[in-house]
C-alpha cells in the first residue's frame, strides 16, 4: 500500500476533520500515525509540561514507503 508521497505534500487538518480540499491526499496510514499528536497539538496546555507540542517528525507505519510527517500547528 504506496500513497507515493512527495516533499511539500500535506494533509491539513481542521478540528474536528481533515480538510481535504487543502490536503493534497491522505493515505490510510497516515491518520492512524499523526492523530495521537493533532489530538495533542489542538489542546491548551502549559509549554513547559508539555512534549507534544515540540514533537516534529513523525514516521508513517506503512512499511512499503517510508514517510517522515512533520507536524505543526498553524495560526489561522
């Protein structure tokens, strides 16, 4: 299962949904690897007694193609 994803691809995430009409696409695996820290990003918590928020890099559990997500969260 090969999304075949390019540098500069994104999956934009809008709580409580994926906007797919700014993402570029969105592999099956990709969700199941990056949610745990969105859930993270999307909450308030104090910086200092928080990792999530400095968590970047990400890999994708697809074992026929190797992703590297970064994930960050954007002012909007």
């Amino acid at each position: 299962m090969c999304c075949g994803y390019r540098v500069g691809e994104k999956i934009v995430y809008k709580e409580p949904n994926i906007d797919l009409e700014k993402s570029d696409r969105v592999c099956v695996f990709a969700p199941g690897s990056i949610l745990p820290y969105i859930a993270g990003l999307v909450r308030t918590s104090a910086e200092k007694d928080d990792w999530i928020p400095f968590k970047a890099e990400i890999q994708c559990p697809d074992s026929n193609n190797t992703v590297i997500f970064e994930v960050r969260r954007e002012k909007v």
